[in-house]
C-alpha cells in the first residue's frame, strides 16, 4: 500500500510538472507579421504582443517584426523554413497566407496545414466600398473603369470584384503592388484608386464620416452584426449567381476569409507549449482591458477561435482541386492580375 502511495504521489507530481514546465522568465517572445505596419494584421500582432505575455508562465517580453512582401509569401516562407520550435517564435497572418498556397505556383515554399495553430482572431467581414465620385461608372461599361487597388491580387474580397465583372457586369481594373492597408486608404483618400475593401473597424467609420466612400456590399457569406443594412455579394448577385466549377472557385476564393487572422507556432512545436499558448489566448480574449482594446479596432462582432478548430479550417480551406486552381489563374489572367508560376 505504501508503495502504490508513493507511486500515486509521484505520478501525480509527474504530471504537475509536466504541465507547469513551460517557463518564459526572463525570455522574449518574436511575433513575426506577415505584412506592413497599421494594417488588420499589423493591429492583432500588436495587441496580442501586447496582452498575451501576462497570460503566459513567466510573462517574457514580445517584440514584432513586421515582415510583407508577396501577399505573405516572404513570411511564410520564413516561418516555416527557420521558425524555431522553442515557443519564443510565433507568426501573425492573414487569410491571405492560406490563399497563396491554394493558389499554387513555386513560390510558395511551405504548408499552412502544418503550422501549429494557436487561435484565429476573427474581425467583421470585409466591406467593399467605392468612391462617390466614382459611383456612377461602376455599371456604366462607356466610363472609364473604375479602379481597384490591392496589394497583391490575391486577397479573398477580391472574388467579389472579379465575380461582379464577370456576372454583374461591373466596370472595374485593377492595380496591385500597395504595400499594405494604410498605403491603400491613402491612395483610396487621394482618388488614386476608386474601389477597395477592408474589415478595419475604425477605417471603416472614419471614411464613412469623411463622406468619401459609399459602401457596396460585404465580402463575406454573412452579414456583420454592425453593418446589419449591407447586403452581402451573394446576395447582391440573386439569380445571377454561377454554379459549377466557377462558383466552386470563388468559394474556395474567399474559404480562407473564415479563418482572418491566425496566429501560429511554427511546425514541430512541442505539444505542451503549443498546449500552454492555446490556454494563454483564450484568458487573454477573456481579459476585459484586452476586450476593450478589440472591440475599439474591431468593431462588435470580432471573436477567438480556439487552435484546434482554427487547424481543421485551415485544412478545409486548402484542399483545392486542379480544375479550381487552374479556373481561379484563368480569371487573373483575365483581369492582369499575378499568376502564380509553376
């Protein structure tokens, strides 16, 4: 009996440690972006360096390293290649890292499928807007085209502008090669471009209180709670709306929108630490100063998914077919956006 006892109490002391083995005193945490400052992305990795360290054991300082280039190609290429597995490495992406991978091309030298998923953080869908000014010639095919801008030509919101040209008959071009969100307000500002979206809480609401924009539809399969009055583009489109392989394609388009912004370690990261990041964000996303903070740049309907689940979306929305892959670079090269090489 006594040694049943003691093997009880050290079994019991066993898993104690392993639990509490993952220490981050006086360590510092990297938190790589996958884009420029003062985007979506920019702003979750700022918050989370700046609220997850007193949920973590050991509170280690955080600093950002802000890394854009190839609509996340660069970073994930990176993090994936020398991110280290020791939990002092993690990555802020968006939805566009998932969208360069099922878009192919040998550019993309990694696996969102094998990043360890600590959370998503989900915002309000994007909103397409266009300028007032330029309005009226969205369906006038005699104007001159209203102009789209993007980064790279590969963010989900834009299916609804390649689909509204296609199916809708919208009178749009597009210029890619901004450096990222706060390039493209200014140039949207400017009149450089006339059309563009984002999910960007506060954005939103100043261009709207500037009376600059008007605001078209939403990018995303639903509505946002506090922009009940916008139609989405599914809905926008009513009967006109394809099916088979192009509507197949334009799901897939937009799939890695579900997921936003996730935040990941890199592949091989220990199960435990994964495990202790996994438990840290869901008490920060329950911390009400870090509540506050979100819903100021987020807007009311923005929530945590937790990583497990954030893992299988990931796996849903890049398991893409040939057919679909080839139909989404036929409509790039329709359009003159980038077409992957392969």
């Amino acid at each position: 009996m006594a040694s049943l006892i003691a093997l009880a109490q050290w079994t019991l002391l066993g898993a104690t440690a392993q639990s509490a083995d993952v220490s981050f005193t006086g360590k510092t945490v990297r938190i790589i972006v996958s884009s420029s400052a003062g985007g979506g992305t920019d702003t979750v990795a700022r918050l989370v360096a700046r609220f997850l360290p007193k949920h973590l054991p050991g509170n280690p300082a955080t600093i950002v390293q802000n890394m854009p280039g190839g609509g996340g190609l660069v970073s994930n290429n990176y993090f994936y290649r020398a991110g280290k597995p020791n939990g002092l490495d993690l990555f802020s992406d968006s939805s566009s890292g998932i969208t360069g991978f099922t878009r192919g091309g040998s550019r993309a030298k990694y696996d969102p499928r094998k990043f360890e998923y600590v959370a998503s953080i989900m915002r309000g869908g994007s909103i397409v807007m266009v300028r007032k000014d330029a309005q009226s010639r969205l369906t006038d095919p005699k104007a001159r085209p209203v102009v789209v801008g993007d980064p790279d030509g590969n963010r989900t919101w834009l299916a609804a502008c390649l689909w509204g040209k296609e199916y809708l008959g919208w009178n749009v071009r597009f210029i890619v090669g901004y450096a990222g969100t706060a390039e493209l307000a200014l140039a949207l500002r400017q009149g450089e471009i006339d059309m563009w979206s984002t999910a960007n809480d506060q954005i939103l609401y100043d261009l709207k209180k500037e009376g600059i924009v008007d605001f078209l539809v939403q990018a995303e399969a639903d509505r946002r709670s506090d922009f009940p009055e916008i139609p989405t583009f599914i809905e926008h489109l009513g009967d006109k709306r394809p099916s088979g392989i192009s509507w197949q394609a334009y799901r897939v388009w937009t799939a890695p929108s579900e997921v936003d912004k996730p935040i990941s370690l890199p592949p091989g990261t220990p199960a435990n630490i994964v495990k202790t990041y996994r438990e840290a964000i869901i008490r920060m996303s329950k911390d009400p100063e870090f509540k506050r903070e979100a819903d100021k740049y987020f807007g009311a309907a923005w929530l945590v998914r937790g990583g497990q689940a954030t893992n299988e979306l990931v796996k849903v929305a890049s398991d893409v077919s040939k057919e679909v892959v080839e139909y989404m670079n036929n409509m790039r090269r329709k359009n003159n956006l980038p077409v992957p090489k392969s």
